[in-house]
C-alpha cells in the first residue's frame, strides 16, 4: 500500500470534535449561560423599545435554548413564523430570526385603533403583504436590541431579507456545511396574546461573545405615531387587486340556462356603462367602461370614500 492509498483510508475527523477544536461548538452549560444572558436583555430592552414608539406594553420571557446545527434548529421552528436572514458586520454573517405571526398580527390590530378587549387569539395563517411591512419594522427593533448587546466593533447596523414565510424559505445548498448554532427561544406578550420569537445564532459568534446590556433609554408611553405613521406610508406603496363589476342586462332563469358558448350578454346600461370597482370588497371608485387603442380600460368619475377611510380599510 502506498503513502497515497493510506492517507485515503484514515477516516475523516468527527464534525463535533473538529468544530469543539476550531471553537465552533461549546460546551452545553456554557452556551446555555450565554443564551440566558441574552434572554435577561431582551427581556428588559425590547419591551421598552416597543412602548417608547407605540405606546403598547409588552413581556418578554426568555423560554430556554436549543443546540445543533443551525439548518436543523430553523427547520424545527414552528412553521407559523416569519423569518429573516441577518448579518452584523464583525460579528455574524449567518443569523436566521423568527418571529411568530401571531404578535404581528395582534399588533397590527393595535395600530388600527382596535382595544385588548376586542382582540381575539389569531389564526394560524400567512401573514399579509402589508402584516409582512409591519414585520420589517418589527425585526428592526429585534436586530437594534442584538447589535446593542453584542456590541460588535466598528458600530455597524445589522443587515436584514425581507421577510419570509417559514415554508417558503430556500433549501440550503447540499455541498455547504451547515455550522453549530444556538436558538435563542423568548415569548412575546401584547394584550394576553402569547407568541413567540428566536434567534438562531451560529456558536462560533455566540462563543466570543461577551452580552452586555446597552444603556438604559427609558421614555414615557406616549403613542409615538411613527410606527403608524410608516405603517400607513407603506400601506399607500402597496399594490392591491382591484376588481370591476359591470352589471348586465337582466335575463330570466330559462335563457340563462340555454346560454352557450358565443351568446352575448348585452350591459345593463345603453349609454356610458357604468362600473364599480372594488379592492378587499371595498368599492373604491364609480368608473366607466371604455376602450383605449387594443385595450379595454375603465375611467374613474367618482370616489366612494376618502383617502383615510380607504387606507384604513385596506390596512385591515
């Protein structure tokens, strides 16, 4: 047997003992410590952060800690999750955070001008394009309170994807390593509807990491009306389905049934035909039927509501 041939047959290293060795992977209790630490800083720091700039009360708990590979930890995340992919520039280029659907859900509720009382526990579902805006801003004061703890040099602002559904986020590529991490599981409470939110951070971040609480920015509860204020600018840059409706000439149940394929339906009116148009059932705008080069199109005559009434409503 050559030197060659032997070199081939000397087994590959375990990944556990090659990534304790290249400080990839710690021991339990003190990752688990590390995590903890975390927790106590979310649990002051975020709760403050969302009443300064709502004026909504909040709890947050730390539940505990995972440990494994990072793709495994986020594929066991409830699917009812949010997620985005996070770097901050000296410490971590991998952060995955989740936030459950759920507290953007009944925070939105909120921001519309519902009351505690009135909130019902959320159903289990996707959450809209303009609940996922609400979500950018959400993950921002996520990132915000980890950049503080971790204090990272050169005072760089964590980088975030868009929001993403758990279901639809991309396998990873099959030939990339996946890499130890930690999830950092926390509850969430806002008017006694319970979520929960996570960090799944790679341990060769955690590990160097000393967490140190950033300072105390305590403010007043007023109803800061910035998240309001942003949520409605991007409620107005959001596209929204319409739908027209035309009425038809009445016709009696007996011809309806005997229509075939290539019958014509004449509109109801003879002159300009009129239309209303629709977005989340809501008539927006009193329209008329026309033609434009190949087109056909619809020009608006009237509005139904005023710009306020229409925003709220599609906010809902």
């Amino acid at each position: 047997m050559t030197m060659s041939d032997a070199s081939h047959d000397k087994p590959a290293m375990d990944p556990a003992l090659l990534a304790k060795l290249t400080g990839g992977l710690g021991d339990r209790g003190r990752v688990a410590k590390i995590c903890s630490a975390f927790g106590d800083v979310y649990g002051e720091f975020l709760p403050d952060i969302i009443k300064s700039e709502t004026g909504l009360d909040v709890t947050v708990s730390y539940l505990g800690c995972e440990i494994g590979y990072k793709n495994h930890l986020v594929d066991d995340l409830s699917h009812n999750v949010t997620l985005v992919d996070a770097t901050l520039r000296n410490w971590s280029q991998n952060v995955t955070l989740a936030c459950g659907n759920g507290f953007v859900i009944t925070l939105m509720e909120h921001l519309l001008g519902a009351t505690a009382d009135t909130i019902e526990e959320p159903a289990e579902r996707l959450l809209s394009v303009i609940e996922l805006d609400l979500a950018v801003m959400v993950f921002d004061k996520i990132a915000k309170v980890l950049r503080s703890a971790v204090n990272a040099p050169g005072g760089f602002e964590p980088s975030l994807s868009a929001p993403h559904a758990h279901d639809a986020r991309p396998r990873p590529a099959e030939d990339k390593p996946d890499e130890f991490a930690a999830a950092i599981n926390m509850s969430i409470t806002l008017a006694g509807i319970v979520s929960e939110f996570s960090l799944i951070i790679p341990q060769t971040a955690l590990l160097k990491t000393k967490v140190t609480p950033p300072k105390p920015k305590r403010q007043t509860g007023g109803n800061s009306p910035e998240w309001t204020e942003q949520l409605g600018d991007q409620v107005r840059r959001s596209h929204v389905t319409l739908e027209a409706k035309i009425r038809l000439q009445d016709l009696t149940l007996r011809t309806i049934s005997k229509l075939m394929a290539g019958d014509v339906i004449p509109f109801h009116d003879s002159g300009d035909v009129r239309v209303e148009v629709s977005a989340n059932s809501k008539e927006l705008y009193i329209c008329e039927f026309g033609r434009s080069g190949e087109n056909y199109m619809v020009r608006v005559k009237d509005t139904m509501n005023s710009d306020d009434e229409l925003i709220r409503h599609l906010m809902n």
